[in-house]
C-alpha cells in the first residue's frame, strides 16, 4: 500500500505537480533532502520541519512557531501511527538515519 503525502491528503495544490495557477510549490514537496523520510516523496511526509508548508488554510512560519499546531494535526497523527516505531519526528533523527 502507497502511503499518502501532505499533499495528497490536505489536497492544496502545491504538491510537485501543483494543480492550480499561481500557487507556489510547497518546499516540502520539493525537498530531495529528505526524500523516503516516513516513507514519503521529497518531505511529503515529514513537512512540519518546513517553513512556507501550508497547513490550516494558510502558509505556515518558522518551524518553532508552527510546531504546537503540527502536534495537533491529524496528517501528522496519521503518519506517526503508520510509521510506527520508524516514524521520524525532528531534523536531528532525519539527519542522523540518513547518514547512517
């Protein structure tokens, strides 16, 4: 089974694709950083460490100000649930697992 990314599921359009005119691809979807980090493409599925994700209807700030807002969200809820054991949460463990 495909998992599904931010993208795909909050349905904003600025996924690597985007489908709407004069939207502004999201910089989780055009990450190859942390492409494959909780199983997603490009940061589909890590995009709480984004600055300019759009989350809540509106383009999100700097991530310590976002955060309280990611830990509530049912997408981020989802993937951790999915993930399980595996799932990544911060910078630090994305950093670390893909170096190792």
């Amino acid at each position: 089974m495909k998992v599904k990314n931010c993208w795909e599921v909050i349905k904003c359009g600025r996924g690597p694709n985007g489908r709407k005119e004069n939207v502004e691809i999201c910089p989780a979807a055009q990450s190859n950083d942390f492409n494959g980090v909780n199983s997603g493409d490009f940061g589909g599925r890590f995009c709480w460490v984004f600055a300019g994700s759009f989350c809540q209807g509106n383009v999100q700030g700097l991530l310590a100000k976002k955060m309280k807002n990611c830990l509530d969200c049912a997408f981020f809820k989802m993937v951790k649930e999915e993930e399980g054991d595996n799932f990544i949460t911060t910078l630090e463990e994305a950093k670390s697992k893909i170096l190792l």
